[in-house]
C-alpha cells in the first residue's frame, strides 16, 4: 500500500470516527446558574419549532404532518446538541435536506399542472422570493448546533462538519436546483462560519484557562515539594554536625582512656581501639555526606555567601559555622530588633541539659517565627517565650498585629513546613495559627530527649478560625486552641 494510500486510509477513518460517533458532550455548567444555558437552548429550540411550523405552513406549503414531523426533529436536534452535538448536526442537516427536496417537488408539481391546464399560477406558490435551502428559522437552528458542537468537540470535527454541511448545500441548489427561490446560501454559510470560529475560540480560551490553573496548581505543589525537601536537607546537614561532633568525641575519648588505667590488659586495649576505630569509619562516613550535603548552599535568601560574615556566624547561618543552640537566642533577637521589629524574651522554668538536637530545632523555629512576623507583620510587637518542662521544652512566638500591610511574598506558608518537619522529627507537636487581635502565634513543644515517637504528634493542619476555646497569652492576645491539642501546646505542665 502507497503512502497515499495510507494517509487517504487514515484520514477516511479519522473521519469516520469524528462524525458517527455517539459520544456524549454534556454542555459545562454555568458558574453563576447552573442550568441557564441548558433553559436558553431549549428555550431556543421550543422556539425555532414554532417558527419552522410557521414557515413551512405558510410560505412552503408542505402539509400539516409534514410540516409537524420536519418542525419537531429540527427543534429536538437543537435540545439534542446539548448532550449529543454530532448526532444532533447529523439530524439537522437531514431535516434541512428533506424541506428543501419537499419544497422542490411540490414547486415542480404546481408548476406542472399549471402549464398542463394552461392555468395562472395559483397565489400563494412559492415564486422567486421562497428562501431555499435553507429557511430561516431551520438556518438559525443549524447554527445553534454548530456552535454547541464547536463549544465542545475539537476544530478538526468542528471544520469537518462545517465542510460536509458546505457540500450538502451545494449538492441541494448547485447540483440538483429548484424551478424558483431566493437562495439563502451565501448567509447561511456565512453565519456557519462564524458561530464555529466563535465556539472553537471559546473552546480554546476555556480549554487555555483550564491549563493555566492546573499548571498554577502544580507548580504551587512543587515549590511547596521543594521547599520541603531542601528544609529536610538543611535539617539533615545539621544534624549530621552534631553527630560528627559527638563521634569525634567517642574517637578521642576512646584513644585516650588506656592512658588513664594502669597496666590495662590487652583485651581492654583491644576493645577501646575497635571503638575508636568504628567511630573514625563513622566520622568519615558522615563527612563523605556532609560534604555532598553542602556542596549546594541552600536556596535561603538570608544565607550569606561570606562564611566570615559575623552576623551569619552568630546566627549559625554560615555554611560552615557551628550549629547554633539557645544560647545564642540573644544574638538572635537583637538581629531581628536591629531590623526594626521589636521583640522580647522571657524565659521560665528551671533550665536542663537538652538534646543537641532539640538545641538546634528549638532555635530553628524561634527563627523562622521571628523572619516570618518581619516579613508579614511590619511594625508589629513580637514577644518569645521559652518553659522548660521536665519533660520537654515549650516554645511560644507570638506577634501582635501589624502596623502596616505587609509587601508581597512569594512562597508565604513554606517555613511552616520547615516548622512541622523539625517538631514532628523528634516526636514533639506544633500548632501555627492566627489569634483574635489579628496577629499570629506559633506554639510548639519538643520532648527533651528528642525521641521520635515519644509525643504524640501535632496535627498537620491547625484551625486558623476558633472563635470559642482560646488560650490567653500575654500583651492581651488570644490563640485559638485546636481541637485534639496536646497539653504541652497549652502552656501547662504535662501529665507525667
């Protein structure tokens, strides 16, 4: 088989498939009222089948069934193209074709008989001002279908059945004729044209706005993804420095503990160099994956690119500064009021030894809650607290409402990820939501140990809205508590 013969077979089945399908094409819901554009066209189609009575009574004289029977297919084809636009076209054009050929016949036998009897024609037959093929109500309704099918169905079936409705039309007045009538041809195909541009446009800019909110959605799903994964490497970097830390430590007290007994025996020796030994491979593991986690600095507009930038340093922002704790949390706030948000600090309870890692996620949060009310809230009044517990460490950032509206900021809502990521990692709960007095509160507490699964975990999404159940906060602010919030997230002493 030629290539020709090929595409001509393609093409042929192409066409097929496109216009003797049965496929329903519901017409989309309107926005506003739902039903509207279902009610209009039928409506439209009740309408036209008066007007087809009408025209086929009067001007074309057919018969009463005839006229009846072509009068309701034609209006039915016009409510059908709502759910079933091809079969619909496909009735139409029949409809359309039959009228005309009935028109023709019956001009042909009045006009026979006259010139038989050698009589004037009778008044009331159709002369040269019939419009043929198409009437004028049968022409309105074939155009409401075509629209509804270019509404729908994609530009090659809209042009298709434009081209086949074209070929029909010239078949019936090019090809076969009439003995006399005004041809509405030029109009009909002219009004054909343009509801079928004008639907397959429509068609394209829904079909375009579709895209471009699925698109809007999925890159929000990514960068929120992204934001993720590269808070999860940042607190993975961290992490891996205090567990180098530690295991540096276990190397040098392993080497240094047979000097501190005396004649120990060739079995301890042998045990603490084993020691030594798996903590170096550790260390050095553990630094093979450090590296690659730093060989790219992460995508954080406040890290300095000069690792002796002091104030990076002192917020432990640098890329290979060591990780800071609390006990830089006064370095940190005169930062943050040095960018003009005015902050204070109170600390309660009685201070213990916390788990390097509950250090590090304890300033983390503090952190990202302070850059946060200074990028949303300007002007506003922050206020930090810090209880320790016996069982854990309680942390509470509370901003007031700001003074003025806040710039634009792309990404708002990725550090609250972050947040969750370091609570939840070591087992601890963290609720983030607005308070009555329009401002914000970030509440989270972290087990002492940092063991995961030692709390119950906080829940991933907190109620921005409760008007009822509210904790009070210092500086006359409220924060709405949630549902199902454990008691450390309360500001009270957890239950041992």
């Amino acid at each position: 088989m030629s290539t020709v013969e090929k595409r001509l077979t393609r093409g042929l089945r192409t066409l097929r498939e496109d216009l003797l399908s049965s496929e329903s094409h519901p017409l989309p819901a309107s926005v506003w009222l739902r039903w509207l554009p279902h009610g209009l066209v039928c409506l439209a189609a009740f309408a036209l089948t008066l007007g087809n009575i009408d025209q086929m009574d009067d001007r074309y004289h057919l018969g009463a069934e005839y006229t009846v029977l072509c009068s309701l297919a034609q209006g039915a084809a016009v409510a059908l193209a709502l759910w079933w636009p091809v079969p619909a076209w496909w009735a139409s054009l029949v409809v359309t074709v039959v009228v005309a050929m009935g028109v023709r016949v019956q001009q042909f036998q009045l006009l026979t008989g006259a010139a038989q009897f050698d009589v004037t024609v009778p008044t009331g037959l159709p002369r040269g001002d019939v419009p043929w093929p198409w009437s004028p109500p049968g022409l309105i309704a074939h155009a409401v279908i075509l629209f509804l099918l270019a509404l729908r169905l994609p530009t090659r079936v809209a042009v298709e059945v434009l081209a086949l409705t074209a070929l029909a039309t010239y078949v019936v007045q090019g090809v076969i004729g009439a003995p006399a009538y005004s041809s509405t041809s030029p109009l009909a195909m002219a009004l054909f044209i343009g509801v079928v541009l004008l639907g397959s446009t429509m068609r394209g800019r829904r079909e375009a706005r579709t895209q471009l909110v699925e698109q809007a959605g999925l890159t929000a799903e990514e960068r929120a993804r992204r934001t993720l994964l590269e808070e999860r490497s940042r607190i993975a970097r961290e992490l891996h420095d205090v567990v180098a830390h530690h295991m540096s430590v276990i190397s040098i007290q392993a080497q240094v503990a047979p000097h501190l007994v005396e004649n120990p025996s060739d079995e301890l020796k042998e045990n603490l160099h084993g020691i030594r030994q798996n903590a170096l491979e550790a260390l050095t593991e553990l630094r093979r994956v450090l590296g690659v986690l730093r060989a790219e600095h992460p995508s954080d507009p406040d890290d300095p690119r000069d690792p002796h930038d002091m104030a990076a340093v002192a917020e432990g922002t640098a890329p290979h500064a060591p990780q800071p704790t609390l006990d830089r949390l006064d370095a940190l706030m005169e930062n943050t009021r040095a960018a003009g948000l005015a902050v204070t600090a109170e600390i309660d309870g009685d201070v213990r030894p916390l788990s390097p890692g509950v250090e590090l996620s304890a300033y983390r949060i503090i952190q990202e809650a302070l850059s946060n009310a200074l990028r949303h809230a300007p002007g506003s009044t922050v206020r930090v607290e810090v209880t320790h517990f016996p069982r854990g460490l309680q942390l509470r950032i509370i901003n007031s409402r700001p003074h003025r509206p806040a710039p634009p900021s792309p990404g708002a809502g990725h550090g609250l990820l972050g947040m969750r990521e370091r609570a939840t990692m070591l087992g601890g709960t963290l609720m983030a939501t607005g308070t009555s007095h329009g401002g914000f509160a970030v509440v989270a507490f972290l087990p002492r140990n940092g063991a995961p699964g030692s709390e119950t975990p906080a829940p991933t999404d907190a109620p921005t809205d409760t008007p009822a159940d509210t904790i009070g906060t210092p500086s006359g602010t409220t924060v709405p508590r949630a549902s199902g919030t454990s008691p450390e997230t309360t500001g009270e002493e957890p239950s041992p």
